[in-house]
C-alpha cells in the first residue's frame, strides 16, 4: 500500500492504547527487516532516516527503498524525517515522497520553536505530510545531532500546552529521561512529568532515545500517552552483532549476503520483540 501519515498511525495509537515503533532505517536490510517484523507482528509501522542516514545511503535511495517496501505490503508504513533540523532538508524530504517530518527546534527560544515548527506544519498540512516537533532537549548523540548532559533539559509541562496550543501540532516529543544512544546504567524516566503534560495536551507524545530502556517503563509511558516509540541503537547493537557472529565464525567469508543476511535476522528478531512490547502487534 502506499506510505501513509504518521498522524493516522497515532491517532489509532493515542485512541487504543498501544505504542507504534518507529525503526531507523540506515540501509536496505534494515529496511527490509523493519517490513519483515511487521509483516510477521501484523503491526503498523514507521521507518525513519536520519539526517545521518540521508547522506550515507542518499535521500533518493532512502524514500525509494522505503517506498518499495511500503508498497509490496499490505501493512500501513510511513517514512519520517527523524530529527530534522534544517528547513530546507524537511523541504527537501517532502519534495522526495516522505509521509512524515519531524523539526526539531529544541536547541531554540521558545517563540523560535513556535515559529519555525508553524512555518513547517503551512507548508506540509495542506499536502497531508504529517509533522513531528520538539519540546526539551533530549540528551546523548545520534548521527549529527548532538546534546550535552550540561545542555539536555526536560520539557516543562506548562511550556508543553503552550506550544501545543500557539502551533497546533499534533505529535510531541518531550524530555523525560532518555537519551540518544548507548546508555551508561539504567535510565529512570519521569513518568510523574509524562502524566502532567498528557493532562495538559490532547495529542499523541513522542519518546525518543527508547532503545535501553526496561520494557516495564516503556509499557508504563504508553499507559500515561506516549505513541510513538523510537528504536535505532537496539538494531545497531543486534545488526552488527549478527555481522560479528559470522565473521568470528568465518574469518575468511567475503560474501556480503552470508554476513549481511544474518544480521538482518538479528535485526528481525530485535523489532518483533520491541513491538510485542509497545503492543501494536495485530493492530494493522
């Protein structure tokens, strides 16, 4: 089917209760392996690249494998801008065929935020491109986006509902806890904080940084609002560790396919998991 909204996947989320993943695609296997496990899981999902990804495989290779996938299924996919900070890659990601951007303005003033994110949502709105927004700065570095403990800050609920209600956005990412990358210890969420802004804001909220955090505390934030659920270092970790396996077995292989092929596998596996635990298994 064709790629659709992320607004249309949350909606269904935020209204029964269950978190859709969003995966990281860096590369074909691991796109195949996202459509794989949702095939096999019966679950919406979101593929999303990076503005790291876009210059590694290119932005044409990246909507053209997505949408490939998207279209051999009959599983809703949608393709997301993850982490876009520049307005003229979210242009340019529109142009290309993405269903959904995110512009992320958390390193600006508030009122920057505001404003950047409506320039975004007029352009993208009328043409039914769902858009993303963030409000707090989520710590830790994934590709080119880069914050310091010293610089990560959690969203303040009331700033929340203000800048839900001077935008009009309808999908939130907030900071509650996590962080982007490989986590040293185990992070604690503020689900108190995730409580007060959902009471103040009637829109699906975003969790980003969510690969190392326990099942338990991901299951709890889906129960207090959060929908959508960002996933990459996990399927790094299970992606290459699958590549190891065979190189450590077989030294000298040099097909691409015999290692790739395992750690797509890995990667499969990881996602099924992840969205067993987010509940959106059945829910295509």
């Amino acid at each position: 089917m064709p790629l659709v909204p992320v607004d249309v996947l949350l909606e269904q989320a935020d209204r029964e209760g269950f978190g859709v993943g969003a995966f990281n695609a860096n590369n074909m296997e691991i796109v195949q392996a996202i459509l794989r496990a949702a095939e096999l899981e019966n679950s919406p999902v979101i593929m999303q690249a990076s503005q790291g990804a876009i210059n590694y495989a290119g932005l044409e290779f990246i909507t053209g494998m997505v949408k490939t996938a998207a279209e051999s299924s009959k599983i809703p996919v949608a393709l997301h801008l993850d982490h876009g900070t520049d307005f003229v890659q979210v242009v340019k990601c529109i142009r290309s065929g993405f269903s959904s951007v995110m512009y992320d303005g958390s390193k600006l003033p508030l009122e920057e935020n505001i404003a950047m994110t409506r320039k975004v949502l007029e352009m993208a709105t009328p043409i039914g491109v769902s858009v993303e927004a963030e409000l707090g700065k989520i710590g830790g570095t994934e590709d080119n986006v880069s914050v310091s403990e010293k610089e990560a800050r959690y969203t303040d609920p009331e700033e929340a509902r203000y800048f839900v209600e001077q935008t009009g956005i309808k999908s939130l990412a907030i900071a509650i806890g996590t962080a982007h990358g490989q986590y040293q210890g185990e992070p604690k969420l503020d689900l108190k904080r995730l409580a007060q802004i959902k009471s103040l804001v009637k829109i699906p909220i975003v969790l980003h940084g969510s690969s190392g955090v326990p099942d338990a505390a991901v299951k709890e934030a889906i129960k207090l609002g959060i929908c959508k659920v960002n996933i990459d270092t996990n399927i790094r970790e299970a992606f290459v560790g699958g590549m190891r396996k065979v190189l450590d077995a077989k030294p000298d292989e040099i097909d691409p396919r015999k290692i790739l092929g395992p750690a797509r596998e890995a990667a499969i596996e990881i996602i099924r998991e992840k969205m067993r635990v987010f509940g959106s298994s059945g829910k295509a």
